[in-house]
C-alpha cells in the first residue's frame, strides 16, 4: 500500500465517519465507566491475594525459623 492509496482510503473513511449522538456518546462513556470499575476491582483483589499469601515472607520468625534448621 502506497501513500496515495492511503491518503485515499483515509479520505473515504473521513467521509463515512459521523459525530455520534448524545445517547452513542452516553453509552459508550457507562461502557467505558464501568469497564475501569471492573478492572480496578479485579487489581484490588490480586493485590489482597498476594499481601495475604505474601505476608509471613519477610518477617522475623520466618528467618529465625529457617535459620534455627541449619543449626
């Protein structure tokens, strides 16, 4: 594909393309609303998993645990 070929292409999709309407518009920002809801949600819950399975790996009993093996 050459650049005329695209400019073309581009022409015709430019005169295609309308404004949407208030209702195409509304829906499409609830969409995308509730869409960044779920995935903030989701991100929420993997971090409470993780801090809750990750919690006892830093803590002093930890080492002194495996430390108190070696010897």
């Amino acid at each position: 594909m050459g650049i005329s070929e695209f400019i073309q292409e581009s022409r015709r999709i430019l005169k295609l393309a309308t404004k949407p309407s208030r209702t195409e518009l509304w829906t499409s920002t609830k969409i995308t609303v509730l869409a960044m809801i779920l995935v903030g949600m989701l991100s929420f819950i993997v971090q409470i998993f993780m801090n809750t399975l990750t919690s006892r790996w830093g803590t002093e009993s930890w080492i002194l645990t495996s430390l108190a093996g070696l010897f």
